[in-house]
C-alpha cells in the first residue's frame, strides 16, 4: 500500500469526525491555560505594534512585574465571571458576555491603578491607548477562538448525508421555537435537517433566525413546505389555538407530511431533554378538546378528609379516578380491584406519587357480598365511585351470565351496602351503550342504572334523614382505555397493518380518559341524588378517518403501506352510539360539558323482583333465558346482529 493512501485513510474525513466525536469535553485547567495562552499572543501583538511605530506600550521600569499583574487580574477575573466553566464546543452568547465583562472588569481595574499611580509619583505604567487596544484584542481573541471550536465541532459532528435527515420546517418564530431548533441542531443522532421557520404573522419576511430563513405562511402550509423541499413541520407555535392546529395538521396530513409536536420549553439549558420531546403528534392531540375547567371548591368538599372506595380501581378508568381523587386530599382511599397484577402495579405507583396518602389496597370480587360487607364495615366509605364492570361487547354477548353477575348484582352488592352504612354519595360510571342497548353488555348497565335510580326513588319515599346519594354518569368511548380502538390500530399499525374495521360507515363518540374522570367528579359533587349526567362528547368520529389520520401520523399511507380492512359488524354492535333514550330529555347544569337525562324511573319493588330473578336465571347460565328476562326488564333492548335477535321477534 502507498504511504499517500496511508496517509489520506488516516487523515480521512471519517476519520477525523470519530476522532473528534469520541473527544471528551476539556478539563477546565486546560481551558484556563488556552485562554491564557490567547492572552499571551495578544499582549506581545499588543507590543509588537506600538514598538514599530515608536511609542513604548508599558512606561515603567518595573516591566516584568507589571506583565505578570495583567495575567494575574485576567485570571482572577475568568475565576469571578467563571469563563472556563462553559463547554466551549456549546458556547453561547452568554459566554461572550461573560468574556466581555472579565475583559472589562480588567479595563477598569488598570485605568485606576494606572490614574492613581500617575497622582502619587507623576508617571504612568502604560499607555491608556495601548492597554485599551490590547484589551479589546484579548476579548477577540478569546471569542473567535470559541467560535472556531464551536463550528469545527458543527462540520465534522452533523451529517453531511442529508438524504437520510428529515427536512424540517418549524411552525413559529418565538422563544420556544428557537429553542427547539437550537435543541435540535446538536441532537445525536441527528434525526432533522431545519430548513426555516414558518412565520403566520407576515411581520418577518426577508429575516433570518440562526441563519435560517423565516417562510411567511401566504398560502396554506403543504404548499410552502414544497417550495422548500420540506418533509415534515414541527409545531412549536403555542400561541395558535386547539382549532387550527387541527386545519394545519389534516392539511398536512392530506399530503403525506409528517406533523411532530413539542411541549412549551420551560427549560433552555437541557437541550436534550428538549430534542427528547419532539415527539409525532398524537391521536390524542386532535381529538382532545380545551381543557375543562372544574369546580374545585365542591370536589374538595366532598373529597377532602373523607373516605373513599374506588372500585374497579386497577382499570384505565379506575386508576384515573384514583389519581384525580388523591389531589383533594381525602382522609383514605380504598382501591379495590379483583386484578391482582395491575392492582399491585398501580399501588406501587401510587406510593412513589403519593407517599403521605393513606391508601389500602383490597383485592375482592363485587359478586362476593359477604367480602363487601367485610370491607364496608372496615373502612366505612363516604363517598364510593363504582368503575367495576364488565366492559367488551363481544364477549359478554357470548357470556351474558357474567354480564349480570358483575355488572349488574356486583352494582346491587355495593349500593345496597351504601346504604346500610351510610355512604354519602354513590357515583356509577355507566356507557352511552346503555341507551337503547343493542347488546347484552349495554342491556347490563342500564339495569344497573334503573336500579341506583330506584333505590334513589326508595329513600325519598321512605324520607330516610341521611340516605346515600346515588348519581350515574354516562359517557362514550375512552381514547386509550382497555378495548379501545386506538390501542389496537396503534399495535396493528406497529405490526404491519392490516387496521381492521368493522363497518366503513361506524361511528363514535371519544374522550380522553382524564376528560372523563374529570368529569365524574365534577358530576359526582354537583348530584342530589338519582339523576343520570351526561357529558358533551365533543363531534361524532368515523371509525375510517380515524384509522387512516393514525396511519399517517405513524408515517404511513393507507391502503398502501398499510392495509383497512372490513371485517364487519361484531356482535351487539350499533354504527351509532346515543348519549339519549329516544324519551329523555336533557336538563343543561352550571357545567357547560355536563347535562342531566331525564329516562323514565321504575319503582323499587317491582324492578328489585326482577332483578333478583334475573340473577337466579343467570346463575343458571342459560343464555336464552337470560337475555329474555333483560328484554322484559328493558323493553328498547333490541338485540344487533346478534343470535338473539330471534328473542326480538
């Protein structure tokens, strides 16, 4: 092998780069001494000029000692103003002010010296033009040095294979996007290549920003990004509300480009964690409405100091309510859950979050009343949230026994008991399948609502001083709960595709989970009793468009790189949902999200005789028979591309 090509392999620039990748950051001794080394050129530069044209730069005798003064001062002051503790490939205009002011700081410090020594002895010890010269110099020096480093570092450490980087243009021109940008220019490995700013306000146009052009949004967004050869936009804007940003990411959306998102920055010191951030926007995002505001001061009355049962506690929906419930500071909370696994994982996590809280953890079944009792007794609830249901469609439309048995004699078990030990207030978290139910799941639930509604019924009559309250609510699909579809589009999507969906032309209602929890407790305070609250689920979403916007988020092109597929209706289930029974009406309440249904009440007597039948059929588990005596008990209970539809006819 030639010593040229010897020479050019090891001088390579890939060489060089993992060279200077694999440097360490500088011990600060050896800053101190480049620094000083900067100081020692520039003063005898400082020299060497005045010499030429004849005027002596240092007029006293004492020379050698002056020399040593300045490089002492100058290290006095890099060791007040800390200019070696920056990293210096990282240096920033906070390192230049700091050089500036120890610069500075020895400017003033020697004209004094140099104005005092004048008046005692009538002679300077240097020229005042000189020193400021060699001063200003210093602080050049000093600074251009960093600013070499810093854009050596840049060259060799960014990737100069800019196929392979995603050019980027960042939604925004303030603080945060600018940091962003920052943040992501020294991010490794580097996933973006900024190609500017989009400005929305036409104020900037012609200027730059960290050397980058700022793009005045005239037209809409896709078209400008492919004027700039953009892949992807990153919304770093936080002033622009909830409802254009929707419009801007399903026009971008519409043409294939990706749509990240960034949290507002509240810390410009830790670039990664800020790179960390940027993150592709999620299905929540867009289907996620202005935060709702609470009524705090009637939450944490009811909640503060007091005792409260969750059941169903280690569910998406449970544990929310759990964690909600633990900002009001109640006396002790009871989870209860007959999941061992996730009950143990959320008690774990809520001894990290919550280490002074008083919280138990009781694994139990609602079937069994006699544990319930056991429990109630024990710890006494005042306020119970009921979360333990029985929830996927298709299942319990094969094991309707089971619907009854949790869902409908487990809600018997605890309301019952609330009221033998005088439970302030009872909550049930029902579904909107409840109204007109077309399944076995959602025939359960309502049961169990008539049922809380009579008891309610049965305590008014009864003029019981005291008596529990008892308040359902009502709410559609939970984004990112147990069953949910989003859950399972995001793994199919992982796994290839295909996304599959029932019917093209379904619908639903969807909320986040902490929405909903949110709710619950703001319904659950404001109840007197017996009614049903029902939450403004925001717009209906077609189960299609929702599938395909979480195909492209994920970077993908439906019905290309990832499949739909139509597998049809499952058993028991609707195209629609409805909030409503076709008789009810609505009473709006102080909370702009939250309505009262007013359904058609039954009477105790008769509906507790039926109730206790149903569960005697049920322990039978005879399907048939099960499903008829729902059908008796709920007459709008018509069955959905189910086998018991015959029992309808």
């Amino acid at each position: 092998m030639h010593k040229n090509s010897i020479y050019s392999g090891i001088f390579s620039r890939d060489n060089l780069k993992l060279s200077i990748r694999n440097l360490s950051y500088l011990p600060r001794w050896i800053i101190v001494m480049i620094d000083l080394s900067v100081l020692i050129i520039t003063f005898f530069f400082t020299l060497l000029i005045f010499r030429g044209t004849g005027i002596q730069y240092i007029l006293t005798s004492h020379d050698v000692f002056f020399t040593f003064s300045f490089f002492a001062v100058n290290v006095f002051f890099f060791w007040i103003f800390r200019t070696y503790a920056g990293i210096i490939r990282h240096s920033s205009y906070i390192d230049a002010v700091k050089l500036l002011f120890s610069q500075i700081s020895v400017l003033i410090i020697f004209l004094i010296f140099n104005f005092a020594y004048e008046l005692l002895y009538e002679e300077k010890v240097f020229l005042t033009t000189a020193f400021f010269i060699n001063v200003v110099l210093s602080f050049c020096g000093l600074f251009l040095y960093r600013v070499v480093v810093k854009q050596t570092f840049e060259l060799y450490l960014s990737e100069k294979n800019t196929t392979k980087l995603i050019r980027t243009v960042i939604y925004g021109t303030d603080a945060n996007a600018i940091s962003v940008a920052n943040a992501l220019k020294f991010e490794t490995p580097t996933r973006f290549k900024i190609v500017g700013f989009v400005d929305r306000n036409n104020q900037n146009a012609s200027k730059r920003m960290l050397d980058l052009p700022i793009l005045v949004q005239k037209k809409k967004l896709p078209s400008l990004m492919r004027s700039v050869g953009a892949e992807a936009v990153i919304m770093a804007d936080k002033s622009i509300s909830k409802e254009e940003q929707l419009v801007i990411v399903d026009q971008c959306l519409e043409f294939n480009y990706r749509v990240y998102t960034v949290p507002l920055i509240t810390d410009w010191e830790n670039q990664k964690e800020i790179s960390q951030k940027v993150k592709n926007i999620q299905i929540e995002d867009l289907l996620g409405r202005k935060a709702i505001v609470l009524d705090n001061k009637s939450i944490s009355k009811q909640l503060k100091d007091k005792t409260v049962l969750i059941s169903g506690a280690a569910g998406s929906i449970g544990s929310e309510i759990v964690r909600q419930v633990l900002t009001f500071n109640p006396k002790r909370v009871i989870i209860l859950d007959q999941a061992e696994t996730p009950l143990h994982h959320l008690g774990l996590e809520l001894e990290k979050l919550y280490p002074k809280s008083k919280i138990r953890n009781v694994i139990a079944d609602v079937r069994n009343k006699e544990v319930m009792d056991r429990i109630f007794k024990l710890y006494k609830p005042q306020v119970v949230y009921h979360a333990a249901a029985y929830k996927h469609v298709p299942l319990m439309e094969e094991n309707p026994s089971e619907a009854i048995l949790t869902n409908i004699m487990g809600t018997k078990n605890l309301a019952d008991l609330s009221c033998e030990y005088g439970v302030v207030k009872f909550v049930m978290v029902s579904t909107d399948k409840a109204v007109n139910p077309s399944n076995v799941m959602g025939a359960s639930k309502r049961i169990a609502e008539k049922y809380v509604q009579s008891l309610q019924i049965k305590t008014q009559k009864e003029n019981i001083s005291n008596a529990t309250k008892f308040i359902t609510t009502r709410f559609g699909n939970v984004l990112g709960s147990n069953g949910s579809v989003v859950p399972l589009f995001t793994k199919q999507i992982a796994n290839g595709g295909p996304v599959t969906i029932t019917h093209p032309d379904i619908i639903r209602y969807f909320m986040t989970i902490p929405e909903a929890c949110q709710l619950v407790l703001e319904a659950g305070a404001m109840g007197n009793g017996g009614e049903i609250y029902i939450f403004d689920m925001g717009k209906p979403v077609r189960i299609i468009d929702l599938a395909k916007k979480m195909i492209k988020l994920a970077g993908f092109i439906p019905d290309k790189e990832i499949k739909i597929e139509i597998v049809g209706l499952r058993p028991g289930e609707k195209l629609y949902e409805e909030l409503l029974n076709d008789t009810a009406k609505t009473v709006p309440t102080y909370h702009e999200k939250i309505m009262i249904a007013q359904e058609i009440q039954d009477e105790f007597e008769n509906l507790h005789n039926d109730i206790e039948e149903l569960i005697g059929i049920a322990n039978f588990f005879h399907n048939d028979d099960i499903v008829a005596k729902m059908k008796v008990i709920v007459p709008e209970f018509k069955s959905m591309n189910s086998t018991f539809e015959v029992l309808d006819k």
